[in-house]
C-alpha cells in the first residue's frame, strides 16, 4: 500500500527529507506522496520513516493504491533498478 499525506499536513518539510525513494514532494497545498515511488521504506526501513516523523499523524495508508508486502517489495526492487542500485531480493 502506498501512503497518502492527508489535507492535515502543516508543511512542517519533515517528511520529505525521510523518504529514500523521493515519492514526497510539495504538491499545490501540501506535501503529496508519488504512489509509484512509495514502498512504505519497504527494502529500507521497517517502518515508513514519514510517518514516523510527521508531527500532525497526517500519513495514513491510502486506500485507493493497496498492495502487499511482496509487492511493494517487487517495487522496491525496480526503483533499485532504475536508480542503477544493486539490491538482494529475498
């Protein structure tokens, strides 16, 4: 499942800077997540660092982009792959 950053956002920029796959920019408003580049820091991290540290708890999983773990590990693999990174799949 991809994340969404909700219209909760404070644009307090902390977010951003935390995700290793660049999927949070400044949208129009407030901060958004690319859905095709968020793995959840899956093959990262063990938890999604943008919401760890987002003060308001404004970054739930969105609904409209549900995936498994595989597949946001198949996900991970492929942003690997284009950014010219070695990674190991398990």
């Amino acid at each position: 499942m991809a994340l969404i950053i909700t219209s909760e956002c404070i644009n307090c920029d902390v977010c951003e800077p935390e995700c290793p796959n660049q999927a949070i920019s400044m949208g129009e408003d407030y901060y958004v997540i690319d859905p095709a580049r968020c793995t959840e820091c899956v093959g990262h991290f063990g938890e999604p660092q943008c919401v760890q540290v987002c003060p308001v708890e404004c970054i739930p999983v969105d609904p409209a982009h549900v995936e498994t773990h595989q597949q946001l590990e198949r996900k991970y693999v492929m942003l690997q792959a284009a950014q010219g990174s070695t990674v190991c799949a398990s």
